[in-house]
C-alpha cells in the first residue's frame, strides 16, 4: 500500500473515545477469575492482575524490574484454559493501550455469535438468523473491527469456521493509545462456549503507569464501570489528540470535532503550521486505492508537487491547543460505502511532518 507519508502523513491508526457508561454487575468480570504468574499466588482482580510493579510489572517489562524477568512466564493479558460458558462477559481496556485483542477458540462446524460495545452495555439480546451470521460473516474485519468499537458502534462478531475467533477486532495503536480505559462488555448470541478464552494486551509502559495509578477500584480488585475513567496523561513534548467527537451537522454531513494539543517546543516563537485532512480510500470501488485532501474549496487529489495546494489550512499561527470543527462535506453513510479512513497531520516551519494517524474510520 502506499504510504501516506509520501503525500504528507503516513497510515496510522484510529483514536476512539467515549465516556465510562453505568455499572453493569450483571456482566461476569473475566478478571474476577484468577490469574496465575510462575512466581506468585494466584491473582483476582484487574488491580493486583495488572499491577505495574511486582511479578505482574515484570512481565510487562518495566526495566527496574527486569533482573527478576529471567523466569517468570505468563505475558501480559490471561487465558482461561478450557471451555467457557459465560453468556455475558466483560474485558477492561485501560488507557495506554496499545494492542488489545480478545479471542478463543470454536471447532470448525459450530456457529457462535457475541455482540459487543464499548462503555455501556449492548442493546441487542436476540439470536441472529440464518441470514444475519452469514452476512456478518462476509462483513466482519478482524483488522478494522475494533475502531468502530472505540467510535461506540455496537459489533457483532461469529466465527467464520476457521477454528480461532475474535470477539473484538484487533486493536493496534502504538502511535495513538486508547486516551480513556473502558470496559468491553460482550453477550453471547448464539452457541453455548468458547474454548481457551484469551485476552493480549500492549501497553505504553511510561503512560500505563500513571493511569493505572489514578484507577478507581472496587472491592472486587476492578475499576469501577461508572463515572469519570482516568485518561492518558499528556507526556512532555508529544503532541495529542484530544476530545474526538465526530457529530453530523443539519444537512446529515459528517463533522470532525477534536483539539489538538502541542508541547511548547513546537509553538514558541513564531512557528506557524499548516494542516491537512486526507480520506485514504482502498482499492475495490476505485480501480486502486487513493487519497483525496480536504481543502477549502472540497475535496481534491494531490496533483502537483506542492503539498500546500491541498492543506485544510496553511500558515496558521501556531497554539498550544486548537480545536478543530471541520465539516466533511459528506455523511458518515458515504464515506462507509468507500470504506473510507479519515487522515489528519500538520507541519510547522521546521519543516517536520507531524503524523496524528486516523481520526476517523468507515470500515
């Protein structure tokens, strides 16, 4: 695939934030089941589970811990052994994540089915039909699936026969960590169990800490499902997104709505920028795939070898936070029917390309 980075950004990977939803006690925490490490008791709770410090710590791979790593087995993340016949569940995915995946195992004959959401409970209860698996089946997309989840769509997710499925997508970003933990609550639609249940986690080790930290727990040893989650810090010198909150306008257009945060390092002075807005459409409904550029008169195509003919905006004065309210032009309806990714990156005057990844994602 082409990289973005040849017309400005490169390909990066979405930002999803919602707010925490309401306690949900009927869901089964799968960290309330115990967790067993080479050297340690068994552990029950998020809280002792995943701890940055002692055994657990070590096997993340903090480096004050490292001499005491030599023999602990484990890795970051649990695996129920054997057969598992929750019909409601739940994950946490703490801020700082950078790649999460939870899974199992079926036999290739048997049909299985969860509904998913992130924050608040999923509305549906009902089995799929016969034609509903089968569509979701053509449809689910193991590398997309989880930044609709982080966007607050409701997932459904089958197996598809091939002995391994995920119930949530997998979620891969090392440029952009999830910026607020929330639970992943999943109900079991159709199919009784699902063998060696299995959860992976990656973490940004320096933000993980201080999230981890500023957690509320309960006296189950998990963070509590409602009210205001911690969120990622801010780390001196890197620049963020923040308060990603796409809305749609009154004639239906999809709107981008988030601020960016920059270091001092890049606004002091009179250090001014210029942005870009990128839709990456993959090849399929286009002979191959392209790039199209917001620009102030629409959407167009790099056609020359000035970057600054398709910026959103060019030499703006530089802020510590700008917010940004940009109107696509289009619904988020049509941008889906392209399986479009919506791209956004800046560049100041020393001429280095800031990358913030996708901002928003229809597939």
């Amino acid at each position: 695939m082409k990289k973005f980075d040849k017309y400005l950004l490169k390909l990066s990977l979405l930002i999803g934030l919602s707010a925490f939803g309401s306690a949900h006690a009927e869901f089964t925490s799968l960290h309330q089941l115990p967790k067993v490490y080479k050297l340690s008791l068994p552990l029950i709770g998020f809280k002792d589970q995943f701890a940055p410090s002692g055994i657990p710590g070590c096997v993340m791979g903090y480096p004050e811990l490292r001499s005491r790593c030599a023999t602990v087995e484990g890795g970051f993340g649990f695996i129920l052994k054997g057969y598992t016949s929750f019909n409601e569940f739940k994950v946490y995915i703490p801020a700082s994540t950078t790649f999460f995946g939870l899974s199992g195992y079926l036999p290739q004959g048997e049909k299985y089915a969860v509904v998913a959401r992130m924050g608040t409970t999923p509305d549906r209860t009902t089995s799929l039909t016969l034609d509903e698996y089968e569509k979701v089946k053509r449809t689910q997309n193991i590398n997309t699936d989880f930044y609709r989840l982080q966007a607050g769509e409701e997932m459904i997710f089958v197996h598809d026969g091939g002995g391994n499925i995920s119930l949530s997508g997998t979620a891969r970003l090392t440029k952009n960590p999830v910026q607020t933990g929330k639970w992943l609550y999943v109900r079991v639609l159709n199919g009784g169990s699902i063998y060696n249940l299995t959860s992976v986690y990656e973490v940004n080790l320096d933000q993980y800490r201080t999230a981890y930290n500023t957690l509320n727990f309960g006296t189950d040893g998990d963070p509590v499902d409602r009210g205001t989650a911690p969120t990622v810090p801010v780390l001196p010198g890197v620049a963020q997104i923040k308060d990603n909150v796409p809305t749609t306008n009154s004639n239906g257009n999809l709107v981008l709505n988030f601020t960016l945060k920059r270091p001092a390092t890049e606004t002091e002075g009179t250090n001014r920028t210029s942005f870009w807005i990128a839709a990456y459409v993959p090849a399929g409904f286009l002979p191959e795939e392209a790039w199209f550029f917001l620009t102030p008169g629409g959407w167009q195509q790099l056609t020359s070898t000035n970057p600054y003919t398709v910026a959103y905006q060019n030499s703006q004065a530089a802020q510590p936070e700008k917010i940004f309210n940009i109107s696509t032009g289009l619904s988020a309806a049509d941008l889906r029917h392209f399986n479009a990714q919506l791209h956004f990156g800046y560049m100041g005057n020393d001429g280095q390309l800031k990358d913030m990844g996708v901002i928003w994602s229809g597939n």
